[in-house]
C-alpha cells in the first residue's frame, strides 16, 4: 500500500507561483528527506501534505483516499516544526496529553500513549516539569512526544532539530532514527539544511529547487550519480569542483579538455555527436589525492590550507583561474600555503555534464 501520492501539486500565493508540479510517490513507512535552498517551497510542500495550505492544483492521496479537501485533523498526520512551541504553564505530561484530552480519549489511554512515548524519548524523568525547566534538546523531544500520542499515520518534521547546539542536534538526529525504527509502519517525511540528517536518515531524498524536482533517490545514489549539476553540488560537502570543458574524443571512453589545455580521459561512453560540444567536468574534494606518480589530473598552488584534524582542506589556484579547487585529504597533511602540488583521481570518480547541465551517463 502506497502511503502517499502527490500528483502535479501546485501552489501559487495569488500570481506568485511557488511548486511548478510535484509528482511523488512515497511508500508506507518510508523516511522521506526534503532539501533544497532557500525559498525553494519545502516547508509550503510540508504543510500542504499536513493540511495547514490550500492545494492550488493537483491530486494528493493519503493511503489511497484524495485529502485535498480533507481537514488537518483528519488526515492522521502530525507535524514537529522548527520552534516546539509547547504550552508554557503545561508540564511535560499535559503537553503531551493536551491533544489527546481534546480529542476526548480516555484517562488510561492517553496515560498509555504519553508513558509509551516519554519511554521512546526518555523523558520519564521530566514529566512533571514545566517547558522552561529543560534544556532546548529536551524540549524538542516533548514537541516530538507530543506528536507521537496523536498515533499519527505520516509523520512530518520542519526543520526540527535547527534550533539545538551541534552536540544535541547530533543525539537528537539518533533518536530520530531510533523512533523511525520504532515506529516501522509510520510514514516519515523531514525537512533539513543538514547534509549529514538527509544523508543519515533518509531511505530517499528529494532534491527541489525553485518549486521543482531535481532529483529523488536514496542518499548515495544521489551522491555518486547526481541527475544534473544541481544535484551534483547541492548533495556533498564542500561541495563538487565543477569546471568548464570541451569534449575532444567520443566513443566508449571520453575525452575532455579544461581550461588549462589539459585533457582528461573519462570511463564515460558518449556519442559522436558530442564531439566539439561544451560541457562540466566535476569531481569531489574528497575524491582527490595528491598524485603520486606522472599520472595527474591537474597542477596548482595551494592557496589556503585548512587543518581541521580529521581532515585538511586545500584551496588550490587550478586549471579555472575564478574558482580554487577545494581538495579535501584525509587527516593531517603536511601541506604549506604557496606549495605547488598535482592532484589525481580514481577515473571512475569523475563527473561529466552536457551543456544543459544533465548528466552523461556511464
Ligand atoms: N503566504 C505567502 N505568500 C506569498 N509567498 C509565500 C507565502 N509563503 C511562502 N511564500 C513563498 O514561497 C516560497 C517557498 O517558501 P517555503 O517556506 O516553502 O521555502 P523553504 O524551502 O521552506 O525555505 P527555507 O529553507 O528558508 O525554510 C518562498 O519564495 C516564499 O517567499
Ligand atoms: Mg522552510
């Protein structure tokens, strides 16, 4: 059974046209990750799925049955925004069982769902507590409790966790997961800025920009084999080197030119017809290495170095004079600024877009 469906939703704020078609299919129980700038419609795409934003056109099915017309409260489905916005004079349990309580469940069943959830959570030791006596972390695990007693069918989240310190984000992100396991047959669709959260959470994610799909896919799908030079920086970080060329050989493998005269051999097939055509050549900071031997595919000055310990970061004067290639090495490297040093990369790493911006291929 399908959990979700959307079929050619859009949505337009009087002439301002903010989704351009949204076609998604999202299965029952799967954990679906939104990203996408600024602006580009994830939250409006969120809420109309909850039912807080009319639907300008199209079809959205929840379990098989058409909800455009359908209230919030009937849909099944509970929403965790960016600010938890609990009640304040509340403790932790009333907030919890607020919704419950109005929807006229029974004392024992909504102790049932609050303890099932505080447990999940836990925050059993915080129940009699107001909101301002926990800490930002504990406060959202409320808003997230809060939203599991209402048993919901597709659960959505905004942003939720953008408002905690790195060291939260990081716990909360794993309960996160831990209750996606828990909770199997719940639908789950997250919205973040967060590279790690979409790579980590998501079965698949969806890539918007500007009211439009670029790409939808589970995580590394979407890592080795962007759709389009969209995708191809947007997912990573940093993000992909991208730098202009010329095709100069067709055929099972390809051959570029950049900039700089250079050329490149690609595992790559393209047709004849690409031969003389423009293109984007892109590879990963982390998929390059310091060469070793003759074989390199380009030679620059390091301009800035960044030791982060984990890893150094490199910001490398290339082949492209506007923009430093970022090379992204493994631990520490003894590297001074000023050095001139060549770079390589596994062949089979490397990216190859046409003119457009879709990409070839392999
Ligand atoms: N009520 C409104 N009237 C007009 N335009 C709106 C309204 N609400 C949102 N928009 C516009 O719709 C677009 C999408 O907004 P939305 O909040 O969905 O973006 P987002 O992807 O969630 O961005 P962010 O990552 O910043 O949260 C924006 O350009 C925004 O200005
Ligand atoms: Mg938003």
């Amino acid at each position: 059974m399908t959990g979700l469906v959307l079929k050619d939703i859009r949505k337009a704020y009087g002439q301002v046209k903010v989704l351009h078609g949204i076609d998604l299919e999202i299965k029952e129980g799967e954990f679906v990750v939104f990203v996408g700038p600024s602006g580009c419609g994830k939250s409006t795409l969120l809420r109309m799925i909850a039912g807080l934003e009319d639907i300008t056109s199209g079809e959205m099915y929840i379990d098989g049955q058409l909800v455009n017309d359908v209230p919030p409260s009937k849909r099944g489905i509970a929403m965790v925004f960016q600010s938890y916005a609990l009640y304040p004079h509340m403790t932790v349990y009333d907030n919890m069982a607020f919704g419950m309580r109005i929807a006229g469940e029974s004392k024992e069943e909504i102790d049932r769902r609050v303890k099932s959830a505080a447990g999940i959570l836990q925050l059993e030791p915080y129940l009699d507590r107001l909101p301002k006596a926990l800490s930002g972390g504990q406060r959202q695990r409320v808003a997230i409790g809060r939203a599991i007693c209402r048993n919901p069918k597709v659960f959505l989240f905004d942003e939720p966790l953008s408002n905690l310190d790195a060291a939260l984000r990081v716990a909360t992100r794993i309960e996160i997961a831990k209750l996606n396991e828990q909770m199997a047959d719940t639908t789950m669709i997250y919205v973040t800025h967060d590279q790690v959260e979409a790579m980590t959470l998501a079965d698949r994610i969806v890539v918007l920009s500007a009211g439009k799909i670029e790409q939808v896919g589970p995580p590394l799908e979407l890592y080795e084999r962007p759709a389009n030079l969209f995708v191809a920086r947007f997912i990573g970080s940093p993000a992909m080197n991208i730098m202009p060329v010329t095709v100069m050989g067709t055929g099972d493998t390809t051959r570029i030119k950049l900039k700089d005269g250079s050329e490149v051999t690609m595992d790559l097939a393209t047709a004849s017809s690409e031969q003389g055509k423009a293109g984007s050549f892109g590879v990963r900071p982390e998929d390059l290495a310091i060469a070793a031997g003759e074989d390199f595919l380009f030679e620059g000055v390091v301009e800035i170095v960044e030791a982060l310990g984990e890893v150094t970061l490199l910001y490398v004067n290339g082949p492209v004079e506007e923009e430093p290639i970022v090379v992204k090495l493994p631990g520490i490297v003894d590297v001074k600024k000023g050095q001139t040093l060549r770079f390589s990369a596994d062949r089979t790493k490397l990216h190859l877009f046409d003119a457009a911006g879709q990409t070839y291929r392999r």
